[in-house]
C-alpha cells in the first residue's frame, strides 16, 4: 500500500452557527485537499457546537445523516476524491433521538455512522448513547475505524477495534482544558499514545479550538503511530490548525514488538475474566 497523508483540520466552531462552520470546514478540507491529504478528520460536532444550554437547544441545531452537513462532505469527498471523518449532532429520528456522531464518507457517498458509547459529562442529558462495537471499513487507504472523543480512553473499546481488524482509527474530539503540568502533556494525549502503542495501530486525533461558553478546549489534535510516536502534533494551541502527517497505514497490520513478541497473539484471554 502506498503512502496515506492525514489531514486533522482543528477548528473554531462557532455555537450554533451551522451555516458558518459548514463553509469553515468546506474551507479547511479543500485547503487540506491542496496540500496532499489523501482522509481528513474534522472535530466532534463540528458544526452544532457543543456546549448545548439543554435537550430543546440540541434538537434546533441536530440533523439526519441526510441533512446538508453529511450530504455536504459527501459531495465534496466524491469531487476531491478524499475520505472525510467528522463529528454531528445526529437526529435520529426513527428512534426519536439525538446522537453524537461520526461518520465516514468517501468518494461513493456515507460508509458508515458511529454513534458515541461512552457520553462524557452532561451529554446523557442531551444524547442517547451508541450500543454498537465501533465500524472497521475496508477503504483504499487501509482498514479505518470510527470513535468519538471519550471512547478513545477505554481500553477495551480501542483493544475491540484492533481486534476487528483496524488499522486507523479516527477519532473526533471536543477536549474540555483542565489543569495539567506545564512539562506534561494533557493526559488525553497521552492516552491516546498508550492506545495506539499497546495496539499497534495508527490514531487520528481532531480537536477543536475557540472558548465556547466559557468553555477552553485542550487543542490536542495528534496523528500517532503504532509504537505510540506522534507523527503530528499534538497541536496544544488555542487556535485553528491543519496537521498533516504522511505514513504507510498497511504498517498497522505487523502487530510484532520484537522476534518473540506480538502485542495481539500474546494476548491470554482465558485469564482475564471479568
């Protein structure tokens, strides 16, 4: 497999301004198109905001996965011949819900919709949590998986990907700023290295930035590899940025750490328990 470039567009979001962030994130993933990026990877809820006031504020500012924001990257992604990943407030509405979710689209059109297990915080008060193992995706640049922000933290969920197969997984975010070391890098970064090292895969991290309500964000976004290495970032600034690394995602599939070691075979599974 040839050399895959990742774009990770950090955006500034404005609250409840759909129409703006569209063309925000139109701009960034075209810009990102011009200089290689072969998959973008754009924040969570990239275009509703995510500091909701309450449930009726989130149901004005939610969309169906036919609605113009999906539709949007869609067409874009079948124009520039890329793979897009970004974060929506999803409308539901066979189930009558509101979801935070992912989606991939590529050239033929919407691969896939991961809606967020693990809700952070609040967000039970506004969403209705997935129950779904996240997607692996066979795609021309590998097999791409799909979380959303606090999911990437739980062991077992990034160990279940990586037992399906994953050779990258995409993960927007929205981390929230919270006091850390100044020699130390947030332990949401950290994590996310910790993750791909014992899984031997890649991770595409997007964060946002801008204070929304009072709310500062981490502007963490980080492409690592699979010995836990960031490839770009992580951006640490308060400020919109496109990191772009360059890597061979089909690397991901060698799950050895030596001659005699192998991070998935080693596993013993019939004495973890519960």
């Amino acid at each position: 497999m040839n050399e895959t470039v990742i774009a990770c567009c950090q955006l500034a979001p404005r609250f409840g301004e759909p129409v703006a962030n569209r063309a925000g994130a139109r701009r960034a993933i075209i810009d990102a198109r011009a200089r290689g990026a072969d998959l973008v990877v754009l924040p969570e809820l990239a275009v509703s905001g995510y500091a909701f006031a309450g449930p009726q504020e989130a149901w004005s500012l939610a969309e169906a996965l036919d609605g113009p924001t999906v539709s949007g990257w869609a067409e874009l992604a079948h124009e520039l011949g890329i793979v897009i990943v970004g974060g929506i407030c999803e409308l539901d509405a066979a189930r009558g819900v509101l979801c935070n979710t992912a989606v991939l689209v590529d050239r033929t059109g919407l691969r896939a919709a991961y809606r967020k297990v693990h809700l952070w915080d609040r967000e039970p008060e506004v969403f209705t949590a997935g129950s779904q193992p996240p997607p692996v995706l066979e795609t021309e640049h590998g097999r791409i998986g799909l979380m959303v922000c606090y999911d990437v933290e739980f062991p077992e969920w990034v160990r279940l990907a990586a037992l399906s197969g994953v050779e990258l997984l995409c993960v927007p975010v929205n981390w929230p700023r919270s006091p850390h070391p100044e020699s130390e890098r947030p332990g949401e970064v950290v994590r996310v290295q910790a993750a791909a090292s014992t899984n031997r895969i890649f991770i595409a991290v997007c964060d946002r930035a801008g204070r929304e309500r009072g709310v500062d964000w981490i502007g963490g976004s980080v492409v690592v590899d699979p010995g836990g290495f960031p490839l770009a970032g992580p951006a640490e600034r308060d400020a919109p940025i496109t990191l772009i690394a360059r890597c061979r995602v089909a690397d991901a599939a060698d799950k050895r750490t030596g001659e005699r070691n192998d991070v998935l075979a080693d596993r013993r599974p019939e004495l973890y328990g519960v």
